[in-house]
C-alpha cells in the first residue's frame, strides 16, 4: 500500500504508465484540509498523447525525480561500503551505537573555494584524532540543499550548509526521516533554516558565529568608497585611455559626515571604530546598546532620526521578520536626499524596487551591496553566458549609482580558515554530546 504524504505528492503514476496491472491503492495523509486531485488512467493517457509539451514536462520532471533518487542511492551505498570497511564485523543496525565511527558529512553548494579549502583541512583533523577523538568523512555536493536534493543525504549523519541553501520545515522533515542529526551551517546567516521545526524534529543546528567580523566590516568600508569616490567608474575609463576629470567623478569628504551605522553587534562594533578614524559623526541604532560604540563617541537615536539625519547608512542587522525591508517605500522618501547606503548584512533588509526607485529620482546618491534579495538563484554561480531573468537584478547591474559584489565580504584567508575550523569544532562538539540548545554555538533559540 502506497502511503503518501505532504505538499504536491503524486500516486498512481506507475499503474497509469503500466496497465497491465491496472490495480492501485493509496493511503493518503492529510493534517487539516486538504485538497486532492483525481484523474482516471484513460484521461491521463489521452492527455499525453495529445499534448506533446506536456509529455516533454512529464519526462522532465521524471528524469529529475531518477536523478534524486540515483544520487540517493549512490550515497547510502558509498556510505554503507565505508561503515563495512571501518567495522566489517559489526552489523548496519548497530552502527549509529559506535562513537568512534566517523562521522559522515554531505556538504551542500561546494563550489568554488569550499572543496580545495575543506579537503586538506580535513586530512589535517583526522590525523589529530587521537587528542580529539573524532574522525569526520565529507563528501562535497554542487546542488544547492532544497526539498529536490534532500535525500541526496541518505546514509549521513550531518548535512554541511551555505547561506543559500534551504532548510525549511519539509526539508527539515526529510532529513530528519533520513537519519541526518546535525546541520553545520558554514556561515553566520540562518534565516534560511527553520529552526522551529529542527527543534521539532531533534536535528541540531550550529553555525560559526562570527568567522572574521574584521573582513566584512572592511568590505563595507571598501563599498562606501568604491561607491562614494565612483572607483569602478574611474578604473574602467582610465583603462580605455580617457583621463578626464568631470562632475560623473565626484565623491565628498567622509570627515565630518553624520554616518549610521544600524545594527552594532560586533560587525558594527568594528565598523565604528573604522568610521571613528575617519573623523566622521556616528549615529546608531540597535535595540541593544552597545557600550563599546559608546566609548567611541557614538550616540544612539531613534529610527526615524537614522533616516533624517544620516549622510551615509550602514546596514549591518541580522534577517529577521521585524528587520525586513528596512529600507522600504515609506522609509525612502524619509531619508536625506542623496544619502548613501551600503548593505553587507543581507539582502532581505532592502527592498530593491523602493532602492530602484530611490536612486533614480535621485533620493538615493548611491549604494553598495555585497547582498540581494534574490540572490539565491545568482549568487556563487557563473551567469556569464546566460540571460538574468531578474528585472531587478538587471537594473542594478545596470546603474552607475550601484556597486555590486557577490556576497564576498566574508572572503578573505583568515575567514575561511576560521569557517573550516569552528564547522569541524561545532561537529566534534555534537559528536561529544552537545545537541539541541546545549551545542555552544546553536542556532535553536526563541527569535523575536
């Protein structure tokens, strides 16, 4: 009996495909209302021969469905060969008993820099195994976690994540059925994981709290620069031979300009510091006060004077619902004309059709953003040869107003090294029994 449950699920199909046996039964599960839909095997199959589009689509979605399932499979096999190698004895049912088994790791959205940086650092943990007492096996993925891919983690016992891998509640659900207990979040960011329903479900979340606040806070800074003194404008026409000086290159002092900075955790802490040897006034907004900016002669103010009185604002506040689209219409047309605002925090906390807006009439001089909204299909992927489909996205490439790095601000030597090592400490420390609420640096918390 087939039994099927949650959002969009399809049963039947094989039996409609097959109608030699042209019996089917299914139990179907529902919590609260629910809305099932019902075709006759005869219906269907008339569909498919008159529509050859629809009959593309349906192979699609189902060459998608066998390469899910053959990643799948591959990967509960590979690791079932590794627990034999390591315990040839012992049965597979035992296995999850023994804590001097490694721990098996499928790491999510590995490109780029992820592979060359984690793989020797891990031969590098596993030689110090004595001392710690934890060996760890990580195989490395392209795709991005989501519902699709969730099951490439059968056979693992933690999933290794990035800022634009998606761990709502129905992933949660699979990886959780899958045996999968730990989410090693490599970044800070955790807005995309539902840590409400990872609770629920006994899966541990930990991520690497502040991996180098220095870098991201010099990235801002750089933004602010590259943006105010139109940097990216002058290298390009110095590189065609034009050295002109003209009005399109103008920038202003930052001595003496009344500068924001919302959000002073320790990112923005440093921020002001950075910004304090700039000569420039500080102003601040967080809904805990930092004694530290103070020390630095900044001074906190309300929201509504962040926007009235600031030259320059930084956002530096964490994706929250009550962060969300900070900056906003309402927000926009309250800001000081020709304000400058620099974003390496995340994306969310602007909305980008009220910044379009802003910066072409003129509200907005200029921005710097290290983040998008819907950065998640761009970002950390080569577009080069493809068309953006993003109107937004194309109009900021677009302006002259906008510099645009993507998500880079974290990157420097010192940042990754800190990643790689706090992510092997966070799995060490679950592995030692640090779970839930009691792993040091855990993402399970009641959010405001």
């Amino acid at each position: 009996v087939d039994q099927i449950s949650g959002k969009g699920r399809v049963t039947g199909l094989l039996h409609v495909m097959n109608p030699e046996n042209d019996l089917a039964y299914a139990t179907v599960k529902s919590m609260g209302n629910s809305i099932v839909w019902k075709i006759t095997a005869e219906d269907f199959l008339d569909v498919l021969r008159s529509d050859p589009n629809f009959s593309l689509g349906m192979l699609s979605k189902l060459a998608g469905k066998m390469r899910v399932g053959s990643k799948s499979l591959r990967g509960l096999m590979r690791n079932a060969t590794k627990t034999l190698k390591h315990s040839p004895s012992t049965p597979l049912i035992d296995d999850d008993a023994d804590t001097n088994k490694p721990i098996k790791v499928l790491c999510y959205d590995s490109t780029q820099w992820v592979q060359p940086s984690f793989k020797p650092a891990i031969e590098a943990f596993n030689k110090e195994s004595d001392s710690h007492g934890c060996t760890i096996e990580m195989d490395f993925t392209n795709d991005r976690l989501c519902e699709t891919s969730a099951t490439y983690a059968t056979g693992y016992d933690a999933v290794c994540l990035f800022v634009n891998d998606t761990a709502d509640g129905n992933v949660i659900r699979i990886l959780s059925l899958i045996g999968v207990k730990l989410i090693a979040m490599r970044c800070a960011g955790f807005d995309r994981v539902d840590t409400k329903s990872a609770k629920a479900h006994g899966v541990t979340v930990a991520r690497v709290p502040a991996y180098n606040p220095y870098a991201v806070a010099e990235h801002a800074i750089s933004l602010l620069m590259a943006v105010n003194r139109k940097i990216c404008i002058a290298s390009t026409r110095v590189k065609m031979a034009n050295f002109t000086l003209d009005s399109g290159l103008l920038g202003m002092d930052i001595y003496g300009k009344t500068v924001a900075v919302m959000g002073t955790g320790k990112i923005g802490q440093i921020l002001c510091k950075i910004l304090n040897g700039f000569g420039a006034n500080i102003i601040c907004y967080d809904v805990f006060e930092n004694d530290v900016v103070k020390e630095l002669g900044a001074t906190y103010v309300s929201q509504e004077d962040t926007y009235s009185q600031a030259d320059i604002i930084f956002l530096m506040m964490p994706l929250l619902p009550s962060t969300k689209h900070t900056i906003n219409t309402d927000v926009v047309s309250k800001l000081k004309r020709g304000v400058l605002i620099i974003n390496t925090a995340r994306g969310g906390l602007i909305d980008t059709k009220a910044l379009l807006t802003g910066l072409q009439s003129g509200q907005i001089g200029g921005v710097g953003l290290d983040v998008f909204e819907n950065e998640q299909q761009y970002f950390f992927q080569d577009w080069s040869g493809k068309a953006i489909e993003d109107p937004d996205l194309t109009s900021l490439l677009g302006s002259h107003k906008v510099v645009l790095t993507a998500h880079q601000a974290f990157f420097t030597n010192e940042a990754v090294n800190k990643i790689v090592g706090t992510t092997f400490e966070n799995i060490q420390l679950w592995r030692e029994g640090k779970t839930g609420q009691n792993h040091p640096n855990n993402c399970i918390f009641d959010q405001k």
